[in-house]
C-alpha cells in the first residue's frame, strides 16, 4: 500500500489486530470521506538522482534570494554576514544530530556549549542567569509575561505598541488563555508613550514591555520606564536586539527585569522565516521561574568540572500545575550558531558590527532625506533600522526596487494604518556604499534621484 513504509503485509495485519480494528480505513472512520484523499495523490513519478538535484534547483531558482538580490528588508529578521566558520562546526555529527541532554554523562560537549551561550547571553544582557534558549523572540517575550505574572500575583500587563506586532500577537494568544489582562501604550514620535503609561499603570499591572531598538527602530528610554515600573512594584521586560548590545548600555544596567529577543542575527541565516531561537534572561531573584531548560555547572565524585540540566521546573520533570511553562524544545543548534558567532567576533568584533550598522543606517537615513522624495516620518535616535515616508505608495516603490534587484523596506501601513507611505528601512554591516547608493537612485520615480 504505501511502498516507502518497511512493514509486510504480515507486521501490518498484526497491528491492526492488536488495536482491534480490520483495516487501516477504520483508523480513520471518525474523519469525514468528504474531506479524505482518494487514490494516489497528485504528484509527479520518481526521478533519478540527477533529475531531481536539476529539478529542485529549478524551483529554488524561483525564489528572489539574496545571492541575487540587496535586501534593506528588515522588520524582525536581518541579513547579517554569518561567518563560514558557523556551519563548520553546526555541521558536526555529534551537534547536528544531537537531541535532548538528559543524560549528563555522555552530554558534555553539549551541555558545554550551552552553559557557555547561557554565560554569553547574560554577559549581553546584563542579567545575572539565563536559560538555554526558547523557540524564537515572541515566544520569549510570551513567556516573559506570564513569567511576571506568576511572580507579582498581578494579572495586568502593558505593552508597548513599538513592540514588534506578531510578538505583540503571540503575547495575546498565550494571555488569552492564561487570564492575563494586556493593555496596549500608544506611542509619540516613535517611541512609548511614557505619559499614557504612567496614567494607566495600577496595583494590578505586572510588568511594563517594550523593545529596544523598538520594531521602527528608535531608542527607547528604558531607565524612565523602569523606574515607572519599579514605583509601582511592577517589572520591565525588555526585548532586546543582539546586536545593539555590542555598543549600547545593556538592559541590565538600565533596570530591565527580564530581557528577551530574537536571536536570528546572531549567527543565523534568514532561512525563510526560521528556525531562529529565543533568548531570555532575568537576575537571580527571579531565576526560579525562568521556563525551559538551564544548564548549571558542577563537579563529578573525582572533582572534575561537569554540566548539567538543572533548576528543571517544565512539565516534564514536576506535577503540570506546578512546572513553570510547556516549553520544551530550547532550539540548541540555533543557540551553537550563536556561541559560536559570539566566540569568533568576541568584544571588539561585535562592537565593530554595530558600528557599522550604525553608520551605514545613518548615511542611508541622510542619503534618501536628500532626495527630498521623503520625509523622516519620527525624529527619534535610531540603531540601523529606520522608518521614511515617502511621495508615493509603498508598494509602487517597492515593485520599482525589486526591478531593480533590491528587496525594499517593510510598509508600515500594514500594522499601523496611521502610518500611510512609510517604509522601514534596515541596514545592516553587510550593505556597501554602493548599494544604498542604488537603493536611493532607484527609489525615484525616474530612477535619477538627486
């Protein structure tokens, strides 16, 4: 019946009598026939090894790619150079085809290299313990708010309308059915409206949650919002660019609480939208209620040092009412890419990188403002993603680039209708002078900007 399944005839008859039922049909006899597949699916026949290899490039060749093309897209998910030295070591046997550590004995490589990007998050971020990575930013972030609620008792939380929107979308689902209440903060000029959220905030609110650079960009002022949060007895969490952190004041010295974001610029390639990995972080005090796994250090009975999972409170190891989150995947090869990343460039290295972003971000920033074919639509300091509006439609301009080979900016309008014309715009250490030079021609209606 299905010949790339190694059963007989035999071994299947037998599993069928052993769950009490006549035939693989029967299995599905709750599924309506309206909806089940009838014969053979409608794909093509098998090819040879050559054809197919010819085939699926094919198809891949149909893809605008960034081999081909310059991206100032950014929105969450940025084109920084990944170092070739990452997939050397990604590629390894006992990484790639590693899974869960549970059994410290015959783990160390792994647990070693996860205790490490645990150090090297925490020194980023400037908190005192962080856990071995969750499955991307937003689910971080989700995490992070039911993490503040568990530990004030309070059931309110503000969010910050500068937060990436799908974070601020998988914040509600997980909210929704944890009985948070989320309440949104406006925004002036780009950044939180920290008026608005000393008027709303309340004996009952949590946390207070913003990102910085937030999703236009700008710089958030993260000492005053916590010390609004602290006032009121309530946490900030920050959800932080990687990258940033290599030349601004980590959340940590700023009063941030607990600290997450998306790790994808960390040595990790876009991939289409993933798998990318979450980082999170928080202080000591509050360690106890991180979600998902934390490698601790330790020494064997001969006194050599070891690593181990440790603080295990998922559903896995305790009572499900008691366990701190379901989380379960810690998206460990994401996270190696990540040390790995961190390691090779070190420091300097990474100081270097956000630099880079911040000139280059700038001089395009200057460059299209010149052209007098747009206008700064905030006037907020920002990092190396900013946000123009434009004479035109966003998406006639963006078509126009594309033509071009350029992958243009994100369309502002999409999550705020107020922001009609807008696009923003990210550079990173990867665009040359040349290609932002192209950008800015090509943005033109006559392609001749001046």
């Amino acid at each position: 019946m299905y010949p790339y399944l190694p059963i007989t005839d035999e071994d299947r008859k037998r599993m069928l009598d052993t769950v009490g039922v006549d035939s693989v049909e029967e299995l599905f006899a709750d599924i309506p026939a309206g909806v089940r597949c009838k014969g053979r699916l409608n794909l093509p026949g098998p090819l040879p090894e050559m054809e197919t290899v010819r085939h699926m490039k094919a198809l891949a060749g149909k893809n605008k790619n960034l081999d081909d093309y310059t991206c100032f897209l950014g929105a969450g998910a940025y084109d920084h150079y990944v170092p070739s030295i990452i997939n050397h070591v990604l590629l390894r046997q006992e990484f790639y085809t590693a899974y869960t550590p549970y059994q410290p004995e015959i783990s160390q490589g792994t647990l070693q290299a996860i205790f490490e990007y645990q150090t090297m998050i925490c020194e980023l971020t400037g908190m005192e313990v962080s856990n071995a990575s969750v499955y991307d930013g937003a689910s971080a972030m989700a995490e992070a708010v039911a993490m503040a609620c568990q530990a004030t008792g309070r059931g309110e939380v503000l969010l910050s309308r500068t937060v990436h929107p799908e974070a601020r979308e998988v914040v509600k689902t997980y909210s929704r059915f944890s009985g948070a209440r989320v309440r949104e903060l406006g925004y002036k000029d780009g950044l939180t409206d920290v008026q608005r959220a000393g008027e709303l905030i309340n004996g009952q609110t949590s946390a207070i949650v913003v990102q910085n650079p937030n999703f236009f960009g700008a710089l958030e002022d993260l000492a005053e919002l916590a010390e609004l949060a602290h006032r009121h007895k309530a946490l900030l969490i920050v959800s932080a660019d990687p990258i940033s952190l290599g030349l601004l004041k980590s959340p940590g010295e700023t009063g941030a609480d607990i600290v997450v974001g998306e790790g994808q610029a960390l040595g990790n390639s876009l991939s289409f939208g993933g798998p990318y990995f979450g980082f999170m972080a928080t202080t000591e005090k509050l360690m106890r209620r991180l979600p998902g796994r934390i490698v601790g250090q330790t020494t064997d009975g001969e006194g050599n040092r070891g690593f181990i999972l440790t603080l295990q409170a998922r559903e896995q190891h305790i009572r499900r009412e008691k366990a701190t989150s379901n989380i379960c995947s810690n998206q460990a090869l994401c996270a190696l890419a990540a040390t790995v990343y961190l390691t090779v460039l070190g420091k300097r290295g990474l100081r270097q990188v956000a630099e880079l972003c911040l000139q280059k971000s700038h001089y395009a920033y200057r460059r299209l403002l010149e052209t007098g074919n747009f206008t700064p639509t905030f006037n907020a300091p920002f990092f190396k993603e900013f946000a123009v509006t434009g004479k035109e439609d966003t998406d006639i301009i963006n078509a126009r680039l594309l033509d071009s080979k350029i992958i243009g900016g994100y369309p502002l309008a999409k999550d705020y209708p107020e922001l009609k014309n807008s696009l923003l715009i990210a550079v990173t250490e990867n665009r040359t002078r040349d290609e932002i030079d192209r950008l800015v021609k090509y943005s033109a209606a006559n392609g001749l900007s001046s």
